[in-house]
C-alpha cells in the first residue's frame, strides 16, 4: 500500500512494529523480505515515483577537500540510486572482511562465509541468472582467460543486473502487501530516542509541502544512503547532543569511495584474438537459468596483496583499436593543431609498433596482415585505506525542510595512490612474463593525491560495522550500539570498500539483517 504523506491529517500518529527509513535498493529488499509476516511493515520515502527537483535538492552541501558531487551521485525518489545504476555485480573477496595489519582501522565482524548464503540470495533480487563470478569454465564458450605469468593478477568476472529498477520492479509486492505501508514525499526530520538514548521512541516527519506527523516504531532502520545516514543520525541530536550512536565520535567518519582512473596505462597485444571478447565488452551469454550479461576482469591475488601489503585494485578493458605495420601518412592538409595531433599519434604508433616487435621476437608469433599489433583501453577502481579525517559533517546552511546540510571532506592518501601504482606494475609484469602482450603504466608516482579522476558514486563507511563500540557504530547484526531496536543498512556498514561495485553487498547484508528482525520479532510475540 502506498500513502501520499502530503494528505495525511496533521499530527496523526503511526504505530508500527517496524518503520524502515529510504526506499532504495536496501530498504525495498528488507520490506520485501518482511511482505506477507504478521509483522507491520511502514516504509518511508522522501520522493515519489519520480524524479523531482525540489526533493532531490535536499541532498545539496558542501564538499570541501576533493571535490565530489552531492546532488548527483544519488537519486531521492522511490528505488533510490538503483533508478540509474548500471548493474554490475560480484561479491566481495573474503580477504576485504579480515582485519590485515597493513590497512589501519580493517576487519569486519562478520566474514565472507558469514555472508555467502545472502549473496545468493541477494543474486536472486538482483536478477543475475547465474553464480558464476570466479569460474571462467562456464563463459568458456567465449574464450579464455588471459595466460598470465607471476601469479599476482587473476580474471574474475562481473556479472550484471538487467540492471534491476528496484523501484519499478518491486513496486507491485509493496503495493500487494497487506503489512507493508509506504509514505511517500515523507522526510523524516528526526530520528527522536527515548530520553535515556536507549531505544528509538519516535520519528517526526515533514513533508515538504508542510505537513508534520508522527511514526511510532517497535523497531527501526535507517536505510538512506552512505551519506545520508550519516547526516540523519547527526541531525538526531535533541536527546544525544552528538547525534545518535555518536557517543565516541564514529558517526560520519571513515568516508570511503572508489578512486576511479579512466586511462592509468596502455595495453599493447600482438593479436586481438588471444583477448577473449568478453574482456572488452558487456557479453551476453545463453545458459540453462536465462541469458546472463558478463565481463572479465583482472583483480590482484590474495597471496600477492598479503606479500605486498597493498590495496586492491580492478582493471577492466576498454574499446581497442589496431597499432598498423605501415605508419599512417600525417595529414597533409588541415590546420597547423590537427597536423600537430596526427604527428603525435604517428610517433606513439611508431612506438607502439617497436614495444610490439620485441614481443614478437619473444613469442615467435607472426603479425595479422596489415597490423602490428592492439591497443587495449583499460579502466580501474581502487580501493582506499579507511580514513578517518574523510567524513561526513553538517553545514551552517540549511535545506527547505530547516535541517542543516552535509557537509563533505573527502581525502584520498599517499597508501592510495602507491598502492594502485604498484598493482599497475604488477599487471605490467605479468603481461610481459606472458609474452603476447606489453604494458606502460601511465598513473604516476605521488608525493600526494588532492584531486580524483574519477569514482563510482559509491558511499561507503559512514556508519561502520564493530564489534567495539570505539571502533563503530554499529555491531555485528547491524544494530546501532547502545539501542535496543535501532538499525542501520547500507553501504555506511562497511569497514572497509573492497575494489567492487557495493550494490549485491548492499542486498546481501539487508536480506541478512531481514532474518535477523524475524526471529527478533518472533521471539518479542513468544514472550508476549
């Protein structure tokens, strides 16, 4: 059922047994996965089924250090983010939930084994048609993994959502379910505890046209986004004056996303044929469950990081273009700049051609017919030490509901960029070992890193996982330290970003923490 929070009588109080907060990819899975319970489900959202400006302006702040966008990096309506994500998908590794003595503030407390069932799940609601992300048998059909020497750099593969519009593609089960309610154009302003700060009493909620009412939850969970959690729980700040879960300073800190590089090197082949296509594009494949859309991909091996005591990193291929035997003619006609242009690449292809011929003379294979070799695009995302000057405050501006604004300092480490060079050369080696193929390695050594390429619109680690109160805000079962009934879901959990995309974990940990509500419901109602 879906309610207009703009019509709904002023002052009117909701009771419920559990009001979940933000309708995105980890609130609709928790509220799926309650449909159809005896327990009563409210479910709030700020937007509607739509984009809208005013709405969407509420996620407007400040960003100070590396710059990064607020407003556009999340979507405020009902399916949240998933209303324009792309879909890719695999699972963390489980070396990103130990704690590794190289990575200050790492380790989860919960594992990958503890996690492994809910990524099935969670593959199930992301539509992904088959488990396959490690094993390159099952795409064998559209060539094999690149022979790699060294042991340092291994394929793995990105399986992709449709991608699933959560918001679009679950609307009809809240809307059949009799226990679930969901109040869209809701905000909630405040996040109200008891006056002991050990349970959550109340929600007060605006809308933007001003209406004022009240949720009454047995049970709470936060779900609004790696920032927005952040800041709501620092807007809670009636009762517990540094916010709620806030009591040792953890609230907003240890913000984390994933450093993109659109062109950290250039990959040279002798023959595109030894590149199985399904590197260099998105890959549909048929199988028995349904066509499944997949990518390979290059991750760093366990035993290499372990040895290094590096972060990871994820390199994916781009379009290719062919390095010719002949260099092209420059342009004989034309302005002074494009003369200059064709120049330039004429020399690099010349350079190209001889780094191609000491290949050749290395692996004895002959070159195609009018070509010397390829030139592969890459892509990569790293992951970033957890920091805990990178947070998450508020702004002396406010938004249209009167509630101040995030405030952003984002900062990337010298950890960062060494440890993403190093892996650059690390690919580099193993392509040499390998002999069909060279690497030069464009991403520079730094003193610093001020400014960002590029990054994934992932926002990780705002609200981390612990089991020491000191070192999070929330425990092992996502329950917010020092509450008895309040939650956080979400990417903020994460201790630690891994190298991938955080969408399946995101599912996953929801679909975990939906168990753990049912039984706590259940054993409530066999008390009573």
């Amino acid at each position: 059922m879906f309610i207009d929070g703009r019509k709904v009588p002023e002052g009117t109080v909701v009771e419920t047994d559990l009001a979940i907060i933000g309708a995105g990819a980890a609130g609709i899975s928790i509220a799926r996965e309650l449909a159809g319970t005896g327990i009563s489900v409210t479910l709030i959202e700020s937007g509607g089924f739509d984009f809208d400006p005013e709405t969407q302006d509420l996620y407007e702040g400040e960003s100070v250090g590396v710059d990064y966008p607020l407003t556009s990096s999340r979507l405020r309506y009902f399916g949240g983010t998933t209303n324009h994500w792309g879909g890719w998908c695999r699972p963390f590794e489980p070396i990103d939930f130990e704690e590794r003595d190289w990575v200050a503030h790492s380790g989860w407390p919960i594992t990958r084994a503890d996690l492994d069932p809910f990524y099935e799940r969670a593959r199930e609601v992301c539509q992904i048609r088959s488990p396959a992300f490690d094993d390159a048998s099952a795409w064998e059909e559209g060539g094999k993994p690149l022979p790699l020497a060294g042991g340092e750099v291994e394929t793995r593969f990105f399986l992709y959502s449709p991608p699933t519009r959560f918001g679009k593609k679950y609307r009809p089960d809240i809307e059949r379910a009799k226990n679930v309610a969901c109040y869209l154009h809701s905000n909630v302003t405040e996040i109200v505890p008891t006056e002991n700060g050990a349970e959550v009493e109340r929600l007060d909620i605006q809308t933007l046209s001003g209406v004022r009412f009240t949720v009454k939850p047995k049970a709470c969970v936060l779900a609004t986004g790696g920032i927005e959690n952040a800041r709501m729980l620092l807007l809670s700040n009636s009762v517990e004056k540094a916010g709620l879960g806030n009591r040792n300073g953890i609230v907003g800190r240890f913000f984390m996303e994933h450093p993109h590089v659109p062109s950290p090197a250039t990959f040279l082949v002798t023959d595109l044929d030894l590149v199985a296509s399904w590197y260099r594009t998105y890959t549909k494949v048929v199988t028995p469950a349904g066509n499944v859309v997949m990518r390979g991909c290059l991750l760093m091996n366990e035993a290499y990081l372990r040895r290094t005591k590096r972060l990871g990193t994820v390199i994916t291929f781009a379009p290719s273009r062919s390095i010719p035997v002949t260099p092209d003619a420059a342009l004989a006609d034309g302005s002074e700049e494009e003369r200059a242009r064709a120049e330039a690449a004429a020399r690099q292809d010349g350079m190209f051609r001889s780094v191609l011929q000491l290949a050749r003379s290395t692996t004895s294979s002959p070159a195609a017919s009018g070509e010397a070799g390829w030139r592969l695009g890459v892509g990569c995302a790293s992951e970033q030490e957890p920091n805990p000057a990178s947070r998450i405050t508020l702004s002396h501006e406010k938004d249209a509901l009167g509630l101040p604004r995030t405030r952003l300092s984002w900062a990337l480490k010298k950890s960062d960029a060494d440890s993403l060079r190093g892996n650059l050369e690390a690919v580099a080696r193993a392509f040499g070992g390998w002999g069909e193929g060279r690497v030069q390695v464009l991403f520079p050594e730094r003193d610093e890193w001020t400014e960002a390429e590029g990054w994934g619109n992932h926002h990780l680690g705002t609200t981390r996982m612990a089991a020491d109160p000191k070192r999070g805000v929330v425990d092992a079962d996502c329950r917010v330290h020092g509450m008895s009934n309040f939650f956080v879901a979400g990417s903020s959990l994460f201790p630690t970003g891994s190298t991938v995309n955080p969408t399946l974990t995101i599912v996953a940990l929801a679909l975990r923490l939906s168990d753990h509500l049912k039984r706590r419901f259940a054993q409530s109602a066999a008390v009573q």
